[in-house]
C-alpha cells in the first residue's frame, strides 16, 4: 500500500470513527430517536454526504452489522470438519476478544438499542444478515456446499448470541457477557 493509500484509508477510519463516537455520544444523551443525521453529521463535522458514505443510516451506526470478511476470518479460525453449531459456539469466544478494551463502549451500544423499541425490532434483521455471512463462511474448507441446515442452524446460534446482546444491555453489564452467550447457548442446545 502506498503511503498516500495508507494515509487515506487512515483518514477515512479516523472519520468513521467520530462519527460513531459523536452518534453513539447523541443518542445517550438525547435518545435514538431524537437524533437525526444531520445533527450527527455536524458533531461529527462532516457534511450529511459524507455521513452516508460511511453509515447507510443512523441504524448502521449503532447496530454495528460486521462485514463478510470479518465473519470468513472468523469462521476460519475454526475447524472446517465440526458441526456448524459447534464451530459458531467456539467461534464466539474469539469474535469477544476482539472487543477488548472497547467492551464499555459496546455496552453502551447495547443499551441504546436494548432500550430503543425500533432497534430492539431492527436487531432482529441485523441478526439474520450477520447469520448468513456466517452460514456463507462456514464451508471454508470447499469440501461441502452450503445446506439449509447449516442455515438455520447459524440463524439459530446468532438469535441465541442477539439474546444474550439484549440481556446483558439489560442487565447493564452486571453479569459478564460471556457467561450470558454461553447461558444462551446451552439453551439453545438442551431444547
């Protein structure tokens, strides 16, 4: 990558990221709903053009949809040969650490949409987008195609993971998030 490359793919993450920070700031403080693009765009000292070419909506700035490649790297880390429930459930472990340091401020994002009735809804569909970068990634290895089962199986792991999300948003915080995906999890196996 040359430098003018790194450079503006540096600026456009330091972008990015004021305008999550300055939104995710907004909706605390006033409520998701009364917020709109426009004010984020001015904290963020962007134009509204610039907003959207970061965020297709308000909506993506707070439910944090990852993209495909982030879940092919994820699922790779896995092996290909396990069930599509157990590698997900070993791959979540993983997919936490990488919060790190950033666990606070993805508590905060959570109980803005725990606590937001439209984005508690939306959450849903977000989920189900995130299930099928998940469903898609899984046949890493090339040696079997994509199954229905491994759909529903990926869609039923991640509404257990969203679960989790909303309970410990609900909770806020008080219990350890792993422990809450794990608890889901379990659910989700004994029924």
């Amino acid at each position: 990558m040359s430098d003018s490359q790194d450079w503006r793919t540096r600026r456009w993450e330091a972008t990015h990221k004021r305008i999550f920070d300055t939104a995710l700031a907004l909706f605390q403080e006033h409520g998701f709903e009364r917020v709109s693009v426009g004010q984020i765009a001015s904290g963020a000292g962007v134009s509204v053009p610039t907003f959207y070419a970061h965020y297709p909506s308000k909506e993506h700035v707070i439910m944090g949809l990852p993209t495909p490649e982030d879940m092919r790297a994820l699922m790779a880390t896995q092996p290909a040969e396990l069930p599509a429930g157990e590698r997900i459930r070993r791959a979540a472990p993983v997919y936490l650490a990488g919060i790190g340091e950033e666990m606070d401020r993805e508590l905060a994002r959570w109980r803005i949409i725990a606590t937001t009735p439209v984005l508690r809804t939306r959450a849903a569909e977000f989920e189900r987008t995130t299930a099928e970068m998940v469903t898609e990634a899984l046949p890493s290895d090339g040696s079997r195609p994509q199954s229905l089962a491994d759909s529903i199986v990926a869609n039923a792991y991640l509404s257990a993971y969203t679960g989790a999300l909303l309970a410990w948003a609900d909770c806020n915080g008080e219990r350890k998030l792993e422990e809450l995906v794990d608890e889901a999890f379990d659910a989700l196996e004994n029924l």
